[in-house]
C-alpha cells in the first residue's frame, strides 16, 4: 500500500473551484516534488493532505504506520514562518533541540543519538554558527531555515515542504537537496516538496507533479497534468 493516496480531490473556496480532479499517489522512499505556476493552489493541495483543509470532493488517504510497524510521523513546514517575535525566550540551539523532545516529556536529557540529529539538522540549514542567536534577533529568512531544522532533527518518515529553501543561497540549496535525496534513498523517507525551481533540483528528485490551469475553466481551477518517470537509482 502507498504511502499517501489522492483520488479525485477537488477543493473550492467559497464558490470558486480552485483544485479539480487530483491524482497521485507516494511511496515511502520517494522524493517528489510539487509544481505549479504562481497561484497554482500547491499550498491549498499540501494542506488538504494534511488534514487541514477539508476537500470538496475525493480522498486522502495517509497510511498510520511505517516500515517499522510503527505509528508514521509527519513533519510539515508550511511557507514564510514569521510568528516568533522580538521576545521570544528561546535559542536557535534550545528550538532544535525540542524538536527531539518526546510527548510529554520535555525536559528529559537528549542523549548522543539526538545530539547527532541536532547537530545534522543545524548544518543542513546552514545555522550552525548560529545555534546561540535567540529567534527573536534573527531575520524571517533564518526563522523558516530553524523551522526547517527542528522537523528534520524530528526524523519525520514523510518530511512535507512548502518552499523550504527560500533565503538559502545556491550552495546552502544544493547541500540541502543532497540531504533530502540522501534520506529518501539510505534511510527510506518519503518527501513531497513544493518548489519554483525544478530546472535547478534535476537529478536530485524522483517524480515532479505538475499543476496546471485547465482550459474552460475559470483561472484558478488547476489539475495534475504530469508526473515524470522516477528517476533511475544509483
């Protein structure tokens, strides 16, 4: 069974048909990505396949366990986070480091396995020389990549990305995108990530989903219009 199931989902706000007839389904162990031009609804998909936005029509259908038998874990970083605020009493180190914290137990001593992950999660962003910097000092773009940073060291099975890499530079994308092909195929996550640069990523994702206005329709009314072979593995 895949790991995620859309079937025929569409999706209106208010009146107005937004997303129309959407299919696609996901393995664990797939990177794919999520395309579309401005406006497109990439984000309004994402959220109804998370649950948190209710379809008109169709079916999400998200396995309950992984591999492993156990309970599967979604880490989900949505677009342009800018809710920390001047006060915020936290470190970029003490954030990161709380994303490895279990339910209810928030205070108990991270051992060296989770530093490990601490530690791959900071560099992975590029803020390492900055795990000392309190989140309220620091600027929109770096409070996205912290984000980013704490559902990596969560060690999600099915990371979901809405534009993860907006304020990274090339080299900070690139090292990014080889973290991401990495864990799909060593260490069997699944990723689906939305992104404007699919010409820059070629060679690191398996499938694209493309999203594209349909004609007759009014202009936000977008479907899936492809999705590429999976790229060899090597």
């Amino acid at each position: 069974m895949p790991l995620l199931e859309v079937s025929n989902l569409s999706f209106f706000y208010d009146n107005e048909k937004v997303l129309n007839n959407i299919n696609f389904s996901l393995e664990l162990g797939e990177f794919v990505i999520l395309t579309g031009e401005n406006g497109a609804a990439k984000s309004t998909l994402i959220k109804a396949i998370l649950g948190l936005l209710n379809p008109a029509t169709g079916q999400v259908k998200l396995a309950k366990i992984n591999q492993r038998g156990q309970k599967l874990s979604v880490g989900y970083v949505p677009q342009n986070i800018t809710s920390f605020n001047a006060g915020f009493p936290s470190t970029v180190q003490e954030f990161v480091e709380s994303g490895r914290y279990p339910k209810n137990r928030w205070f108990k001593r991270l051992d060296a396995e989770d530093q490990e992950h601490v530690e791959r999660a900071l560099d992975s962003v590029g803020m390492t020389n900055l795990r000392h910097k309190l989140i309220g000092d620091l600027s929109g773009g770096q409070k996205q990549r912290i984000s980013l940073a704490r559902v990596f060291a969560t060690d999600p099975d099915f990371f979901v990305l809405d534009e993860p890499t907006n304020g990274m530079d090339t080299k900070s994308r690139r090292a990014f995108y080889d973290l991401l092909r990495h864990l799909c195929r060593h260490h069997g996550k699944a990723i689906l990530m939305v992104t404007h640069a699919d010409a820059e990523m070629e060679g690191y994702y398996d499938r694209e989903i493309h999203l594209h206005r349909e004609e007759g329709t009014p202009w936000r009314c977008f479907s899936m219009t492809s999705s590429k072979e999976p790229l060899p593995q090597v």
